[in-house]
C-alpha cells in the first residue's frame, strides 16, 4: 500500500497546470483509524460505521475519501508551507458502491478542466475512487480557485444578490410535512428533519491536518493550512480557522443517509456549492427539502434542494441531491 508522488513535483500555479494531466494515485486499506476520524472530524458515529451495516459488516461514510481525492495535486505539485493554494467553491460527487472497512482502495484523478472568470483562475480536478476487482464506488469533480490575495472574500459572489426562481433558498414552506424516511410515497415539498452541528478548530485539525496518514502509518505530522491554524485564517481576512468546505459536503451526505437509507450509498449525487465560509466554532443547521420525482428505470429518484446555515441564519453551503427510494 502507497502514495504515488511524481518523481519531480512542479511548482503549484494556476500557469502549470495542465488539462488532463494525470496526478499521482493513492492504494491503501479502509481502516479503522481512518473511519473513527472522519467520525470525529465530522460528528457522525452512525452504526453502520462503528458497529454493523444492512451491507454486512463496517463501513466507511459516504464520503469518507473525497477529501482524499481532493488532495491528489499535491502528489503532482510542490505545494510549500503558507503557499496561499486556493478556496474549494463546487464538489460534484456519485456513489456506487460503500467502502468497507479492510477494503483495499485505489485513488485516482486528473486536472480536467481550468479556466478563467471574474478575473479569477480556477481549476477543475476530477476523481474516482475503485477496489482492488475495479469496480468503480464513488468519483467526484471539484472546482477551486488557485490561490487567493487577503483582501479576498471567501464565497465570492454566490451568496448576494436576487435569487432566481429555481435558486436555493433555505426557505421552508409553512405547513410542509416532515418526513424522516423517503419511500415511494414521499411527497414532493416534504422537509426532512434537520441535523445541528457544532463545528470546532479540534474537529477541522483532524478533518484536514493529516494527508493520507490512514495510508502511511497514523497521523504522523500535521500540515498547517487555514484550516488547522487561526493565524493562517486570518490570512483570506477571516476571524480563525475556515473550515473546510468538505465538511459541511458531509453533514450534507448524513442527512441524505438519514432520508433515503442504503441506497444513498449505492445510487445518490451531491453537488454542492460553498458560498460562505464555515469558521471553527459556528453552529450549523443542515436540512433539505424534497423537489421532485423522477422515474429511472422503473424506479423513483427522489431530488432534494439542500443547504446548510450557520447561527446567523446565513446560507454557508447549498445543492441538490438525489437518490433511488426503496
């Protein structure tokens, strides 16, 4: 089991970067040490991870590897200490099939895309995720600005303005029904019962600190960032640590979990976008709200508007969702 790096990293700019260019990969064993992290990391001490699943036997969450697979530039590129590398604003992920504990993983991805706007360089990484037989189990397509000056806000854009008449909103619809578990008789404009997370610097260190520590051995070095030290968050002008935007993608993916059951893992889409910073220590509401019903190959796929906000009220983090219903 390894980490694949390039056997001579470039220097990370957005001017290197090369469309379809194939970054270093990653093999390792699900452990359990990597799955009570991200328990912690992400305040989700499910049974199906800790104890037993409806597949047979542990398994990792849904998104247990994605930010594993955001980090595979870095196999490529020569990332140094206080390199401003940039702000995640889109994930994109599908889920085929659960990992489980003691499987073995190989991660891949490549640059897909890169482009310009605002004035602004982004760059589009696109991942997969597949066991040792190749079956493929999950891939994502993540969006990130490449570096970032102080006097930049983070969520540029997304979260100011007029709403258009499909826009996410985080509004509820007085009197929708709450519905806990989604089946063939869920009702479009159902509300499902909203999760309450306390996010905290202890929680962002471990969600972010450790790169492919599951693979080599434990946490044996932690990497500082904006995400692991208040000091480097005031950097992009924020108060303390900036929580990473895939952590609010995965109270997200519980909340899912907790509506659809077992085929969230097996046939559900997030794509979220970040559109304000999440700080160590804010308070976030996670909910969701069901649009409509599609029939796929004689099933129904269920499609949510999701969000999270902070104590603020303020939206931090919205998408849409969607998954087969039992």
């Amino acid at each position: 089991m390894a980490v694949h790096r390039a056997a001579e990293l470039k220097a990370f700019a957005w001017e290197n970067i090369e469309v379809g260019e194939e970054l270093g990969w990653v093999e390792g064993i699900v452990s359990d040490f990597q799955i009570k992290t991200h328990a912690y990391a992400v305040d989700d001490y499910g049974d199906w991870y800790l104890k037993d699943s409806p597949f047979g036997g542990r398994i990792g969450h849904p998104m247990l590897l994605v930010n594993d697979m955001a980090r595979l530039f870095r196999l490529t590129y020569d990332v140094k200490p206080g390199v401003a590398v940039g702000l995640h604003t889109r994930n994109e992920t599908e889920l085929f099939r659960p990992v489980r504990l003691g499987q073995k993983v190989i991660i891949r991805g490549t640059h897909a895309d890169k482009y310009q706007k605002r004035g602004r360089n982004y760059r589009v990484l696109a991942a997969e995720v597949r066991d040792e037989a190749g079956e493929l189990l999950l891939r994502s397509r993540q969006t990130e600005i490449v570096g970032f000056e102080s006097s930049a806000a983070v969520g540029i854009g997304q979260a100011s303005g007029t709403p258009g008449p499909d826009a996410i909103t985080g509004e509820v619809p007085a009197g929708a029904p709450v519905v806990a578990r989604a089946d063939g008789a869920t009702p479009v404009g159902a509300v499902l019962p909203a999760l309450a997370k306390h996010t905290t610097l202890e929680q962002s260190i471990a969600f972010s600190g450790f790169d492919y520590g599951w693979v080599e051995g434990g946490a044996r070095a932690m990497r500082f960032s904006i995400h692991t030290d208040p000091a480097e968050g005031l950097r992009p002008g924020q108060p303390g640590v900036i929580v990473q935007g895939l952590v609010s993608n995965a109270y997200l993916s519980e909340l899912c979990t907790n509506f659809f059951g077992a085929p969230w893992l097996t046939s559900g889409r997030l794509s979220v976008a970040f559109v304000r910073p999440v700080i160590g220590g804010d308070d976030l509401t996670v909910a969701g709200l069901v649009k409509r019903r599609e029939d796929e190959g004689g099933r129904g796929r269920l499609h949510l508007d999701v969000w999270c906000k902070n104590q603020r009220g303020e939206l931090v983090t919205v998408g849409r969702a969607s998954a087969l219903v039992e």
